[in-house]
C-alpha cells in the first residue's frame, strides 16, 4: 500500500492533477460563473480542437518524433472539405472522410521526409509548415470561405436535456470528435502491437531497427495519424465558426505542443502518458477560461501559460534528476 501511494505520488499526472483540481477550486470560490454546465460545456467545446491535436501530437512525440506542421495541414484539410460541402453537399460522414483523406497525404508526406533525409523531424515540419501554407495561400488568394449548408451550421446534438438554466445540452460534434480521438489514441498507445512498437522507437531508435522493426512503416502510421486527427480538427473547428479562413490556426502549434510538454511527455520520445497529455489540456484550458472569467487581459493569458509550463517542466526535470541520482 505504501510502495503503490510513494510511487503514485512520484508521478509527474499526480502532481499535474492536483494542480487542475486546485486551479478549479480557486476559480469557482473566485467566480460564481465557472463551475457552472454552461461555461464547462463551453470550454470543453472551444477547446475540442486543442484536445484532438493534442492527441496526435502526443503520439508523434512518443515516437521520438516532432510535428510542427499540423496547423497548416489542418487548413489545407479543412479548406478542400469546404470547397466539396459548399459546392455539392454532403454529410459529416463525408466531411469527415474528406479532410481526413487530405490529412493522412500530407501526414504521409511529412513521415516520408523525415524518415528518407535523416534530418531532424522538427526542422523538416518546419518547413513543410511554411511550404503548405504558402501553397494554401497562393492556390485560394487568402479567401474566406462561407455559407455552408443547414445541417453542417445546425450540426449534431445527441441526448439533448434542458438544464436548470433554461439553456440546452448535448452531445455536439466537437465532443463527440474529442470523446472518440481520446478513446481511440488510448487503446491504440496502451492496448495494441502498434502502440508498443511506437514506444519501443522513441525509447530506442537503433535497437527498434536491431529488434527488426520496420521503422519506415512506423513513420508512416505515426505521422499519418496526426495528419488524420489534423482532418477531424479541421472539420470541427469549421463546424464551431461556421467559416474558413487559410491562417485561422496559424502560430497554434506552440499552444498544442506547450499542452503535450506540460502533461509530462518527453520531446526525446519513449516516454508519456495520455493521461497527462489530457491533463495539460485541460489546465491550459481551465487557466485561459478563469483569467477571461476573472477579467485578466487576454496579453495575460500566455504570460501565465508560459509560467506554469516553465514551472511544470522544471519540476519534472528536478523529479528525474533525484530519481536518477536515487538509481546510481
């Protein structure tokens, strides 16, 4: 009982958990308007697409790898799944499998060039950042696109209830989205082969190869999965805004990488979890919420991201240390 409670309190989620809980209790004792089903809703909306990313993002980096390139295949994904919606119709069935389609060729790409030049990862996405934005930007002049069909601007509720508040709940598309990534990229890293042949090449690229893992397949998979979820982003934050603009989440990758870093996961790869990835959502997403809430001006807001990601980082830093100092 002790061994398991010394090294539950030893882990980097714990500590992360306790400071969301606090964070959510401070909020609510300062305003009435935070723990509220409106504003939760509310956020847990907004912030679905910070969460899906994240979710592929975290992969990436497990694999020892790094995507910076996400924002950009987002529009890409999103801007063809527009122009196809708009011109012919469709369903979110469609609308999903398009910009998923266009996700997965640009993830491919990406996979492709970094296992094929041997350059770091985070220099070629870089690159390929700027590259698809460029071409997104020439090809469409920068237009803004609009109206969409009725059922794509209505978009999906489920299990609708009244709240006490007189306003309407339900299951909406972005949650919907955001619930199925989370369970898919949970059993995908904790339950299949995949999952621990990822591991295994972030923790140690040239004994994965030795053990004869096809690291060529495994780039593919890896960066073709945050290309998808990069389609079902794209598709979500179109549904949220009801328009499409090329540079709508141009300089988002830090905010998506900042949540990845501060759930624990390791930019060397072999090492995170999830869960702690989620739990850097959900902080980042519960920080920016209370400051609006509180009336904190929105130049605030990353100054107190980027103090509580330094703080985080360097406390998990100092944890290995001791932990490594402990072992030898």
């Amino acid at each position: 009982m002790r061994n398991s409670l010394a090294r539950l309190i030893g882990q980097h989620e714990f500590w992360l958990g306790v400071l969301v809980v606090a964070l959510a209790v401070g909020l609510t004792i300062r305003t009435d308007e935070f723990f509220t089903l409106g504003n939760l809703t509310d956020v847990a909306t907004s912030y679905a697409i910070l969460g899906i990313l994240a979710c592929g993002l975290f992969v990436v980096l497990i694999s020892g790898g790094i995507d910076i390139s996400f924002p950009a295949m987002t529009a890409i994904a999103q801007y063809a799944m527009a122009s196809w919606v708009i011109a012919h119709g469709g369903n979110f069935v469609l609308a999903l499998a398009l910009a998923m389609a266009v996700g997965l060729l640009l993830g491919l790409i990406n996979g492709f060039l970094v296992y094929w030049l041997r350059v770091p990862a985070i220099i070629i996405t870089i690159a390929t950042l700027n590259l698809f934005y460029g071409l997104l930007v020439y090809a469409t002049k920068g237009t803004w696109l609009y109206g969409f069909p009725d059922w794509f601007m209505n978009g999906i509720s489920w299990f609708t209830f009244t709240g006490a508040d007189g306003y309407d709940y339900g299951l909406t598309l972005p949650l919907i989205c955001l619930g199925a990534t989370i369970i898919f990229t949970a059993v995908l890293m904790n339950y299949t082969r995949l999952g621990r042949q990822i591991y295994a090449m972030g923790g140690n690229r040239d004994a994965a190869s030795r053990l004869g893992l096809n690291l060529l397949k495994l780039h593919f998979y890896v960066y073709g999965y945050m290309g998808i979820l990069a389609g079902v982003a794209a598709v979500v934050q179109a549904q949220i805004t009801q328009s499409v603009a090329p540079n709508s989440l141009f300089g988002y990758e830090l905010t998506v990488l900042a949540a990845v870093v501060l759930g624990g996961t390791s930019m060397s790869g072999g090492r995170g979890t999830l869960i702690g990835t989620l739990l850097g959502v959900i902080l980042l997403a519960f920080l920016q919420n209370g400051l609006t809430l509180l009336g904190v001006s929105s130049y605030w807001h990353t100054v107190f991201s980027g103090a509580i990601i330094l703080v985080s980082i360097s406390a998990t830093a100092w944890h290995e240390k001791c932990k490594l100092a402990r072992e030898l």
